[in-house]
C-alpha cells in the first residue's frame, strides 16, 4: 500500500505516515494539511513509500494539498536532509522551519500576496553593465563562465573595491540570458540597500527579490514565492535566502564571505556559506566565494585547490590606489582621552582640507564600565556574568549581552561615594571627545544604537557620500561595503585586544575587521591613509596588514592552527547546556559525554563553563568534540543525538553547534 512520508514541525527526529486519499493527489514536494493529535497542521510530503508500521486501518488520508505555492523541488528536499542530517536537527522541523512564517500555518496567502506575486518578467532580461572591465576582472569572469552548468568552487579573492561586485554582475548577466536564477547572499541588512539598487539598475527587466528576517510578511512570502516559481532571475539575501527553493538555480554567489553573520545561532545552526557550497554541489552549478580576507577555511581550500582562486590584486577605478596604512605606536604617544596626538593631527589636516575621517572603535555605548575608585564596586548585570555598560544617549546602563537596562545609580550601591567613574570608552564617549576638540566639525556616529531603522541607516550613509559630514565615528556597522568618496583616513582605536584574546579565531576577525575598515579609505582619486593605535607596533598582524599581505597572515595563523590541532585542521562540534544552575549544566554534560562509546579518531573533551556563566539568568557550559575525520565526527554525533534527545532532563535546555565559531 503507498504511503505518504510526511515532514511536520514537531521535535522528533522522524516522518510521519499519511494515505493517500483517491481524491487527494498529494506527491512529494506538496505543502499539505494532515492532522496530527488533536489539530490539524501544515506538513510537507518528502516522499512515497511503500508499507507503514502503523495498521492500514489506523492511517490517516492527508486532508488537503496547499496549492498557494508551487511543489517544492525534489533537489529543495534533498538539501533540506542534507541540513538536517549534517547539523543534526529533526527533519520536519528543518523543513517547516525553512518556510516563510506564512507559508507554515494554514491560513490561506492574503490577496496582496498572491497578487505581489504575478508574474512580471521579460522573457530577456537586458543587462546594463557599468564598466569596461580590467584584465584581472575579464579572467575571473571567463573562469566563472567556463563553469557554468556544471559544479565548480571559486574563491574570488579581491582587495576591497576591486571590482568584485562587478563580476557577480556578469556571470549573473550570463545565468539570465540563458533562463537560469543567481541566488547572491550578502552578511548584512545594511548592506542590501545599496547592493540592492546596483543589481536592479543593472537587470532592470529581471525581477530582483529580496529575502531577509527585516522584511515584512507580505514582501518577503511574495519574494520567496518568486523565487520558487522561478520567476525571480535573481534572489538577493542574507543567509536565510540559501533556504529559498529556485529550480533553475545556475549560480551562486556568497559576498564577503569570511563573515561571522552567515553563521545561525539559533534553532538549526547552519552556516549560511557552507550551505551555498552544498546547494550549489545539488544544484550542479558554480559557486563564488568573494572576499577581501577569506576565512581561514576558505584559503585553505584554496591553497589545497579543492577551490580555484580567481585573484583581484588591484582596485578596478584606475588610479585608486590601497590606502597606506600605518601604527600609532601609544608606547611613545601617550593618549589623551582615548586619541594619539598625531592622529588627531591627521583628523584636523583633513578638516582642513575638507575631506572626511572614520574613526572606528568596536564598542557601542559611552563606556564599558561604570565603577567606584572608593571601594572598588563596578556596575554588573543582575542576570548575567558581565559588566553594565553606560549609555549617555538614554541615559542608562545596559546590559550588552542579555539587553537589560538600569538607571545611572547617582552614588556607589556599597559604600555610597558620590564619585563614580566611567572607564574605557565607546562610540558615544569618543563622539563627545571629538566633538570637544574640533568644535564646528560635523560628527556622525553610525553604530546599533544610532541606526536602530533601516530607512534612517540608508538616509544617513547616502548624506555621509553626499560629505554632509566630516567625521564619522563607527563600529563594525559602518566597515561594510558602504562606498565613501571623501573619506581619506580612517583611524583604530582600541584594536589590541584582539591580539591577546584567548580565542583563537580573534585574530582572524581582527584581521579582516581591519582590512575592511581600511577599504573604506581612498575609494575614489585622493589616496587614502589608515592610522592604528596600538601597544604592539611590531605585531606581525599590524605588519601583514600594512603590506596588504593576506597570504602572509593567513600562512602565519594556519601555522598555529595546524601546531595546536585547531580549525580547519580539525572538525568540532559543540554541546552546550543552559540551566538554572551551573552544576545542572555541568552534570547533563558530563553524562553526555559518557552516553555512547567514544570512537578512536574522535575526542570528547571535558565540559568547561562559559566564559560569561550567567546570561539572562541562565548558567552556561559546554564541551568540545573533534576530530581530524569529518566522516568520523558526523558518525559519532548522529548516534550521538539519538540518545540525547531521550536522555535529557527537563529543567537543562541544550543545543549541539556543528562548526561551531563562536565561544562567549
Ligand atoms: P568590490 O565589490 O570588490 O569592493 P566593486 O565592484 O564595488 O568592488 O567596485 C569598486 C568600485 O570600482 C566601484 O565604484 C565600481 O563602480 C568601480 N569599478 C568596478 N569595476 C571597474 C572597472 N572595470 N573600471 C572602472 N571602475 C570599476
Ligand atoms: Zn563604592
Ligand atoms: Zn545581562
């Protein structure tokens, strides 16, 4: 008898088995309505089966099938198992999950969805391209070219304003004409806006859709519908758009793709760049990895020719030049208020000259503690094992890891001293000592606190290209391909951190952070210079980056990392356990750990708490598995898993992280 094997969103690891009803012509890939327990719920048929252990008898017909979307492709489900099966999560959950939230419930698409989705599309689409393109830029696009229709990898490897974007455009120009789809995803929401009107001025008969968490329901259901009929030549996203189904997916592009944010941190735990890598292995088409500073997993990859490097050594626009980037060495310029004497020089010749300057520091807020010099008291989180941060703007002290906010105490809670010092500095604290020593200048700070909307964010990146600021003083936020023409220096305050970080992976970030701060310099005629404060002047990470020398730095840190048995020489994994107590968290690892015999070429390290225990009330521990075999690692976690989702205990919540790259 055929049977229906049906993903549904509950937490178990397995399908459910429906009948097929004579009136019901369900086949996989179908969206449909089965009931389940008491309710009835929205499911996806994976596939046909014959026979079931539940009694024909007691089988249940699926209800209906949902025809507001199209049949999910075969290659779709493919690649939902392979999620679920390398990441280690319940099937029916990954599938349901990778919907957009409308298409999971059972409410029919409103009118303005189903008409937002009408087809619109020329049948070929023109391409308007911008530039003449340099000898470099015509190799990596005739490489890429060669390979569409079949499988390949390539890191397209350019320094920052290369013309990377460029050649996304011209291969994705190629995968039109000849009816294909380009799935581009790209780190940040930020960004998009301005990636977004470059692709749309460049197809300007394709239908551009856009997939990420910021949009509404509405646009973001009809865009995905888009995509899965096919009718999107181009879908532009964040990570979440490599879940999209396109049937004629031809290319797939992951932008800076070195990016910590391609990485989900919740629920199923995918990295967004190493899904596309899949997808497009399924999907029988090349993929592009552009970087400036590729992840060191990525270079390796390179360096072991498992992907061809397409090199972009030099900036497109002729003449532009890498800016010159430079040390403040602090050890001889003592700081004032956070600021090098000759940097602040520098800002003021560029005052003069009226070009701008960026100064960037990775901490938002006024200061990153408010203490008592009297008694030593320093304002902490009530929830979590770590330090309040004092916001001027606002005026309170907020808590960066878990959000809480609390009013500025006016005397110490211990001892009552009226004299309380903020230490260290912010975005908020360096805006008022810049402000204080260049009165006039027009000061823009750009960080999460300043740029809470997307629209307003937009509005003030393009008055800062239109130079109706002078300085800027930003975070991260703002060293994302955002295009400055009258910037010409950009200044790091506080980077060293990084340099003595137990993290191992800190200096990598440092590394391409830096790199692409430094981008932002000089993008048009006027070169650009690049200050960094710093202790460690002689740093081989400040040398390699003065030289430009990517290659040098990665060789250095791949070293270490081969040395110390790390990533990529080894593959992790992480199980991480949250509790109201930290001992809970500890005891289910600790058991955990002895769940399953341990295979040779596989170690289990001991459990370890986080670095910052508490977070909004929870205590916080994991363990680290490795092993030198991915195969290996992936066969112990799967019978892993097995055991773990019986044997945990109610009050201990837990995830396993699959490459995982974060350890706060
Ligand atoms: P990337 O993505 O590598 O940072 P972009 O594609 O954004 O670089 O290009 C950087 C700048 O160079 C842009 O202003 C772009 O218009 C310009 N550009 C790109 N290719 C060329 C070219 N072949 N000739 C002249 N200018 C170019
Ligand atoms: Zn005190
Ligand atoms: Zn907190």
């Amino acid at each position: 008898m055929p049977v229906l094997r049906v993903a549904l969103d509950v937490p178990l690891a397995t399908l459910f088995d429906y009948a097929r009803a004579d009136d019901v012509d369900a086949r996989p890939g179908d969206r449909v309505v089965v009931s389940f327990g008491t309710r009835s719920r929205v499911g996806v048929v994976m596939e046909e089966g014959e026979g079931s252990s539940i009694s024909s008898a007691k089988l249940k017909p699926v209800t209906r099938v949902l025809g507001d979307a199209p049949r999910l492709p075969a290659s779709w489900l493919e690649f939902m198992r392979f999620l679920a099966g390398y990441y280690h999560r319940p099937l029916g959950e990954t599938v349901i999950g990778a919907l957009p939230p409308r298409l999971r419930s059972l409410k029919p698409l409103p009118k303005k969805v189903r008409e937002a989705a009408s087809p619109e599309v020329a049948s070929s689409p023109r391409f308007v391209p911008n530039h003449v393109l340099t000898f470099e830029q015509a190799q990596a696009c005739e490489r890429i070219a060669s390979a569409l229709g079949s499988y390949r990898p390539f890191l397209l490897h350019g320094v920052t304003g290369s013309g990377k974007t460029e050649i996304y455009l011209r291969a994705i120009a190629q995968v039109l004409e000849h009816g294909g789809q380009a799935l581009v995803m790209v780190p940040e929401i930020s960004l998009t806006p301005q990636l977004e009107e470059r692709f749309r001025r460049a197809f300007p008969d394709a239908r551009v859709a856009m997939l990420h968490s910021a949009l509404q329901d509405v646009p973001r259901t009809a865009d995905w519908l888009a995509a899965a009929r096919g009718e999107a030549g181009v879908l532009l996203g964040t990570r979440l758009a490599v879940l999209a189904p396109m049937p004629r997916l031809a290319l797939v592009i992951v932008d800076e793709e070195h990016d910590t944010s391609f990485k989900q941190q919740d629920g199923l735990r995918y990295s967004g760049r190493d899904a596309a890598v899949v997808r497009a292995k399924l999907a029988g088409c090349p993929v592009v990895l552009g970087t400036a500073t590729p992840s060191l997993e990525t270079w390796q990859n390179a360096l072991e020719r498992r992907y061809e490097r397409l090199a972009l050594p030099e900036r497109a626009v002729p003449g532009a030049r890498l800016p010159a980037v430079r040390t403040v060495d602090l050890r001889r310029e003592s700081p004032a208020h956070g600021f090098a004497p000759s940097l602040l020089a520098a800002i003021g010749e560029r005052l003069a000259r009226r070009e701008q300057s960026l100064v960037f520091i990775n901490r938002r807020g006024y200061a990153p503690v408010l203490s008592c010099h009297a008694c030593g008291w320093a304002a902490g989180c009530a929830r979590c094992t770590a330090r309040m941060v004092l916001h001027r703007v606002g005026r309170c002290l907020r808590c960066h890891h878990c959000g809480d906010e609390a009013p500025i105490p006016r005397a110490c809670p211990t001892c009552g001293n009226l004299d309380l010092k903020a230490m260290g500095r912010g975005t908020q604290r360096v805006e008022e000592t810049l402000a204080a020593h260049f009165p006039g200048a027009r000061i823009v700070r750009i960080d999460r606190d300043s740029a809470q909307r997307r629209a307003e964010l937009t509005r003030t990146l393009q008055a800062i290209a239109r130079g109706e600021a002078d300085i800027l003083v930003g975070t991260q936020l703002l060293a994302k391909g955002h295009d400055f023409p009258l910037l010409t220096l950009v200044g790091v305050l506080d980077a060293d951190g990084a340099l003595v970080s137990t993290d191992y992976r800190a200096a990598e970030r440092l590394f391409s952070t830096l790199a692409q701060v430094a981008g932002r310099a000089g993008r048009a005629q006027q070169p650009g210079e690049v200050l960094v404060q710093t202790y460690f002047p002689q740093h081989s990470l400040y040398a390699a980056l003065a030289r430009h020398d990517f290659a040098a730095f990665a060789a250095a840190q791949l070293a270490e990392r081969e040395s110390a048995g790390f990533p990529p020489f080894v593959h992790e994994a992480a199980l991480r356990a949250e509790a109201p107590k930290l001992a809970l968290a500890l005891q289910f690892l600790e058991d955990a750990a002895r769940l399953v015999p341990v295979p040779e070429d596989v170690r289990v390290y001991d459990p370890v708490p986080h670095v910052i225990t508490r977070r909004a009330d929870l205590e916080r521990a994991q363990l680290l598995v490795q092993s030198a075999s991915r195969p290996a690692l992936q066969e112990f976690l799967r019978a892993w898993t097995e055991k773990l989702f019986a044997a945990a205990p109610r009050n201990v919540r837990w995830h396993l992280d699959v490459d995982p790259i974060e350890f706060s």
